[in-house]
C-alpha cells in the first residue's frame, strides 16, 4: 500500500444507494483519497451530498466525468447502467471502482474490456468479499506451497436477501436482478481467487420458489477448473436459515420474519420501489449514518465473512473466521488472527488496489477480464439451470500477480 507522503486522488461518486452507502466509510477513512464530485437522478441526494461534504453536484455521468478534479469515479448505480457509464468515464480518461456486475451479458462486457484498453486506465470491478483477510490470507498460504494444490472449495450463504425492500428491476433478471447478478458474483469470484481463476465448465440448478419475487433466490452449482480442482457454491435468500449462526450469533427470535412480514405490507412493486428511493441517501427515510469524516467511522471489530468457506488441499483445509482463519495440515491445528482494514468493513482493499495501480502501475487483480470471467461463470449458472446441461467456459483469465 501507498505511503502518507504520496498524492491525494480526487473520487467522484455516481449512484448514491446502498452499495454507496454501505462502502462511503471506507472512501472517508482512507488516507489517500479526497471526495471531490457526486452524482445522482435524485435532487435530494444531490442536494444532501453536496451540503454533507462540500463536494460539487451533477446529474449525469457525463458532467461528473468531465470534472478535472475527478481522478476515480466510483459507480453504484443499478446493474443494466454499469457498461454504458464505465464507457462514458473511460472516455473522459477517468479510472473507474464499479460495483459487481461489470455487465450484464458478455457483449457489453467486451464492449467495457475494448474501450478500457483503448483509454489505458485503471478498472477494477468491486467484488469486495475477495478482498476480506481471510481469503486474501488463504490464498497467500495456497500460493506458497504449503498445503499443496487446491482440490476441493466450497462456499454457502443463508441470508434474507430477497426480502429486502427491492426496486422493481432488482426482482427481474433480464435487468440484473435476484441473487445471479448480486451475491453470486461474491461467491464466484472468492472460488476463482482461491482456485486460480480458470473456471472449466459449470453445472447448476437455481430456484425461484416464490411467485412475488419472481428472480432467482437460490443456487446449487458445482465448478470444474481446469486444474482439476472442484468447486461447490449454494446460496439461498429465502429469509429461513441464516448462515450468521456459524458465526456463534443465536437467532433473534422477536425479529424472525420481520423482512417477510414487511413485503407482505407493501401494496405494490411500485410502492416497495418507492419506498427504496425514500431510503435512499439525502431520502426523507434515510436510515444509514454515512460519515464525513475519518474519525467518524468505527473501527471493525471482525471480519466480513460472506456465509462460510472452506478449502481443501492437497494437505490440509482452510476455513475463514471472523477473527482470521484456522489451518487443519497432517499434524496441527492452528488459528491466524488476521488484523482488521481501514473503516467499519473490509472493503477498503478495494481501494488500497486501485490506488497503487494508479500511482505506483500496480497490476490489478479484479481488471476488467477478470470481471468478465466472473460474470461468465455467473451467465453459465443461468444457462446450465435452464438447459440442465454442463456448460464450458471460454473467458476464463488467471490470476495475473500473486496477491
């Protein structure tokens, strides 16, 4: 990472709803970055951005990337506006941090991977669960040669994802909607970090069990790498089970089925998508406390663990904790405490790697290719449920630099 006595760059942000909300601590807290520019459809998040860090305003992508003070836009606007606006940024010569997905379909993504080479600057897609400790930690003990070659990865997550109030497109696949193109991409791109990154075939089954929520609320899916290694990724955000429970938390009784309970109180999708917006940042229900300024942001006390993952070497397995991770080899069991980054998550390593990519021409892990990866791997689990077939992959990249 960059030191204290190297330059500031200027973010813009574009899209100020939950992801902004969710990663803006870990933009304020870091040393090295300095908030510029935001933009949003909405006045009142325009209104609120600009009061709450004096930072210039806009409407569009367009007026945001052609601020001269803008170094990075940072993109966090729902899933079917992801390529045209890194297009848009690139074109102004700005370097982009983009909330998974890179794109839809593979189409738009090679249209996103041509006009980031042909500008020459910096993209990196924010798949922010690669980037916690304990994976980034596995991955450095797979890389030295201590357990052997990967074998087996496996991943799941419980969660009450699809009884969060949605926007209507975030129910309706064709426009990024359901767990695919949201918690999928975290689960794949962990799988590829961990296993290499060439993904050789997917078989899959995915499930829409509920009619009012008619996207893709559940997966079963089994990945072959070409190395010969395995892996298996289950998702479910039907609001049951959840996956915290590994983490020693017991179950809330008084708040069990709040989120079900919720939906069913909403009128319509029109009013679900409403009141969204209403909790939007500047929102007259706005709940999250974004901060201003560094010394507002908590520090973490554990690490963000997406469900749980194991790995199983050729000698020993590896699981992630919220303290670090726990090696089992022939002989011991032992524990790694891991410290914690910047901000109240873990998700400042994003921007720790886009920045030295910028100053110090760092090769990025999580390019523009590598994101195309991913969401092909995400792509084949849609086709591989529909047709009921192995589908085999053909944009898969490596790991291009040890982590």
């Amino acid at each position: 990472m960059a030191t204290n006595d190297q330059p500031k760059l200027g973010i813009g942000f574009i899209g100020m709803g939950t992801a902004f909300q969710m990663m803006m601590p870990n933009w304020v807290a870091h040393p090295l970055i300095k908030i510029v520019a935001g933009a949003d459809t909405r006045p009142d998040g325009r209104a609120k951005f600009g009061s709450e860090f004096g930072a210039r305003t806009y409407e569009n992508i367009g007026e945001l990337a052609s601020d001269p003070e803008v170094d990075i836009v940072y993109i966090a606007t729902p899933h079917q506006f992801h390529a045209g606006q890194i297009i848009a940024a690139v074109q102004h010569g700005k370097n982009v941090v983009v909330e998974k997905p890179l794109a839809l379909t593979l189409e738009d993504c090679q249209a996103v991977v041509d006009a980031v080479e042909k500008a020459g600057v910096k993209v990196i897609i924010g798949h922010t669960n690669s980037y916690d400790p304990p994976i980034l930690k596995m991955r450095q003990i797979i890389e030295s040669g201590e357990l052997g070659d990967v074998r087996l990865i496996h991943t799941f997550n419980y969660t009450e994802f699809l009884y969060r109030t949605r926007r209507p497109e975030e129910l309706d696949t064709s426009k990024g909607g359901g767990i695919i193109f949201n918690q999928v991409p975290h689960q794949v791109d962990m799988a590829r970090l961990l296993g290499g990154g060439l993904v050789r075939s997917v078989r899959s089954m995915t499930g829409i069990w509920d009619p009012t929520r008619p996207t893709e609320g559940s997966h079963a899916s089994f990945l072959e790498f070409e190395s010969g290694a395995a892996a298996i990724l289950i998702y479910s955000g039907y609001a049951h089970f959840n996956a915290d429970e590994y983490k020693g938390r017991t179950p809330n009784l008084e708040r069990y089925g709040v989120s079900r309970r919720a939906i069913r109180s909403i009128d319509s999708r029109e009013a679900e998508g409403q009141m969204v917006a209403e909790h939007g940042f500047g929102g007259p229900s706005q709940t999250w406390n974004v901060p201003t300024a560094a010394n507002q942001v908590p520090p973490a006390k554990e690490h963000e663990t997406f469900g749980e993952m194991l790995v199983s070497c050729e000698r020993g397995d590896m699981r992630g904790t919220t303290t670090g991770i726990v090696v089992y080899s022939d002989d011991e069991i032992r524990e790694i405490d891991l410290p914690f980054g910047r901000g109240n998550t873990q998700r400042s390593g994003v921007i720790d790697e886009i920045y030295d990519a910028i100053v110090l021409d760092k090769p990025l892990l999580h390019d523009v290719r590598w994101g195309m990866a991913t969401i092909e791997v995400c792509l084949a689990i849609l086709q591989s449920s529909r047709e009921h077939k192995e589908i085999l992959l053909k944009h898969q990249v490596p790991l291009n630099r040890p982590v």
